[in-house]
C-alpha cells in the first residue's frame, strides 16, 4: 500500500517526468537492450524503430502518475495490459529488470533533480503497479491452463489452410501439433503468433485476433500484410504472408483479451470494423448468428472490393440470416465497384448516415479499426447519445512490454 506521502511525491513530479518522458523511455530502452539483449524478443521491434514504444510507455507513466490517487479510473487499461502480456509470456521475474532500468534511466536523464526521495517514491509506485499486473498475469495463466485445450507458454501448431481474402489479407487455419483439443475462446479474442524473422535474428512477436467461431479443434487468424517501407517493414506479417506455407510450423499462445460479446446476453450488438479490423467482428458474428433471436447490424468500411476481405460471405450471411443487417462503405471505390451490389454508402464510414438502423435499444456497440477510425466512430456514438458503458473498443498497439 502506497504512502499518502508517496503519492504526493509522484503527482508533483509527474509533469516532470512528463516534460522529459521520451528522452528517459529512449534512455530506458537503450540500456535494457545492452543489459537484457534476450528481451529483443519479446519487444516489438519494428514500434521500436518507428519510436511508437517509447511514446506510448511515456504516455503510460505519466498516466499512471495522473492516477495514482484514484487507481479504479485504470482498471481498465490494466485488464488490457494483463491480458496483452500474458499473450506474450510476461513473468514476474521480468518486473525488477524493468524496473531497475526504468528508475536508472529517470535518474540520468533528470541528474541531481531526482533526488534520493524521488527515485524511492516512484520505486514504490513501480513496485505496487507491477504487483497489480504480475497478480493479473497469474491470474490469467492459471485459468488458460485450467481449460480444457488450454496451456501456457508456447505450443507447436501447423498451418492446415492458407487463404487470401482480399488483396492485402490472408487467413491462416492453425491446428495443434500433438493432435489434442484447443481452448475455447471468447468471441473477439487474440492469439500470439512467434516467429523467428532471419533479417533481424530474433523471434517477433504479433497479436492477431481469432476470425472463427470456437470449434474445439482448431484456430483461424486473417492478417493485413503490413509494408512499413523498407526500414521498418511488417516483419511478421510479411514473413506469413510470403514465407509460411501449408504444412509449416509455428508457435502460438493461448487465448487472451478482454474485448469479446458477452455470449449469453439476447439484446442486440452493434458491430462497426474498418479495414481488417472485421476480423474479431467475424468470430463475434458467427457467434452472435447462433442465438437466432439476437439482432445483429455489421457496420464495415474498406477502400474498396480489392481490400473488402471476406466480403461474399458477409453478404450471404445477410441474406441467409433474418437477424443480421449489413452496411458497407468504400471511401475509394474502384471503376467495377457497383453500389447497392458491393457497397451501400460511398466515403467513410458515417453511422449518422445509418442512425435509425443502429439506434437499437439496449445495444451494445463494438468498434475495431485504425485508432483514427475508432476515435471517430466512438465520439459519433457518444454524440447520439450512446452511454460511454455501452460502447466497447480494442486497441492494438504499443504498451509496457510489446507490440
């Protein structure tokens, strides 16, 4: 239990660290590289290069200083990271080498301004939230394990299926090595690929959402090829995109996240997904379907047809299913792109456009795509008078440790 006298310590100091933030995570990297080289494996190193990882572990701190009096405000974002880290095999013996870095790399930066008082009151501040997180973890692992199918760390499984589904995106079909059952999932959750990239001499990381139903027996992931230029390419999902292959092997964590429908509710969702950010929205589809008398509006937007993955079968599936209203936007539709056929609405996607079809009463709203994408889609339902408690959103991003 933090100290009112701690607490008082690290708010006057947050603004602070706040000032020099990304100067000390720059500095913190840096040197746990050189001590912990081995943790290149766990870290995104392509948000690394692009500077994505520092500031977000800036904004982190800083928010966590904001807080520290009302811890509560962040229950949520910690469920997240929790849930992130447990996908990549994050353990309590990684919280003192982060710290230790961490506190070092504030005390160089800042010099004699962070006094022996300082750097103790963050100490203990550091200390109580990886307490709270590393609780999470275990928390997490041990009911992975517990399931039927489940397991922690990594297992070995092999690509059954590889299918394009649109320009950009191709599904993965994954099955268990050792022939056993897998963990069932909630509808909206995420596997952890690991591969080992031959340009950097690591093993990478990624998070990809599972775009199926649980079936007991196997996984289905569909990932964007990511070209980030040639300094920071997408190293994983080009690798899968252009080097796996059906009958290779790869290694995958259990099921995680905390972004998922609620299975045995019957009141109605509403989905809205831009780019490949339809790929949770699938598995919450074809899960919601089951539950005929649930009412279900899949609200999607892509460029255009060439980049509209899994577009035949979400039409067919509104056809089929009396329960299930569909509405397309392409903000950049091609010369063969015919609306009312691929499309409902040209440009990107405006829920005002559809208010009537989404004003459904008791929904719940769930939001996926570029963060832009989902600032805009959120604000535009708060604006429509969606309470904040209904609307529900995945961020896949940089946090403490990864991706």
């Amino acid at each position: 239990m933090l100290t009112q006298k701690t607490k008082d310590i690290v708010k006057a100091t947050a603004p602070v660290l706040a000032e020099h933030g990304y100067a000390i995570v720059q500095h913190f990297y840096k040197r746990l590289f050189q001590a912990h080289p081995e943790l290149k494996n766990i870290f995104n190193m392509a948000h690394q290069e692009r500077g994505e990882q520092q500031q977000a572990l800036a904004r982190a701190v800083y928010a966590y200083a904001a807080n520290i009096e009302n811890p509560e405000s962040l229950s949520a974002v910690l469920k997240d990271i929790a849930n992130k880290h447990a996908s990549l095999g994050v353990r309590p013996e990684h919280y003192p080498i982060v710290g230790e870095n961490l506190l070092a790399a504030i005390k160089e930066v800042l010099g004699a301004a962070a006094t022996d008082e300082i750097i103790s009151a963050w100490a203990q501040a550091y200390g109580n939230l990886a307490d709270i997180l590393a609780g999470m973890e275990s928390e997490l692992y041990e009911r992975s394990a517990e399931r039927s199918g489940g397991w922690t760390g990594w297992r070995r499984f092999v690509v059954r299926d590889k299918r394009p589904e649109s320009d950009v995106i191709t599904s993965f079909v994954l099955e268990p090595v050792d022939g056993e059952p897998v963990a069932s999932f909630e509808p909206g959750q995420y596997i952890s690929v690991a591969v080992q990239v031959p340009q950097l001499g690591l093993q990478q990381i990624r998070q990809y959402s599972l775009s199926d139903a649980p079936n007991g027996r196997s996984y289905r992931i569909s990932v964007k090829r990511e070209d980030g230029g040639p300094t920071t390419p997408g190293y994983v999902s080009c690798l899968l995109h252009d080097q796996v292959k059906v009958g290779d092997e790869i290694n995958l964590a259990a099921p995680y996240g905390s972004f998922f429908i609620d299975v045995s509710a019957s009141t109605p969702i509403v989905l809205i997904s831009g780019g490949v950010g339809l790929t949770p929205m699938i598995s919450m589809l074809k899960k919601a379907l089951q539950h005929p008398p649930r009412q279900v509006v899949f609200v999607h937007g892509a460029r255009n047809s060439a980049v509209h993955a899994m577009r035949d079968r979400l039409r067919d599936a509104a056809q089929s299913y009396d329960n299930l209203r569909l509405f397309v936007f392409y903000n950049e539709p091609l010369p063969q792109d015919v609306q009312g056929r691929d499309y409902d609405w040209s440009g990107l996607v405006d829920i005002k456009r559809i208010e009537k079809e989404i004003l459904l009463e008791g929904a719940d709203y769930y939001i996926c795509g570029p963060i832009p994408f989902m600032r805009m889609q959120h604000d535009a339902l708060l604006s429509l008078g969606i309470p904040e408690s209904r609307i529900h959103y995945e961020v896949f991003g940089p946090d403490l440790f990864a991706e």
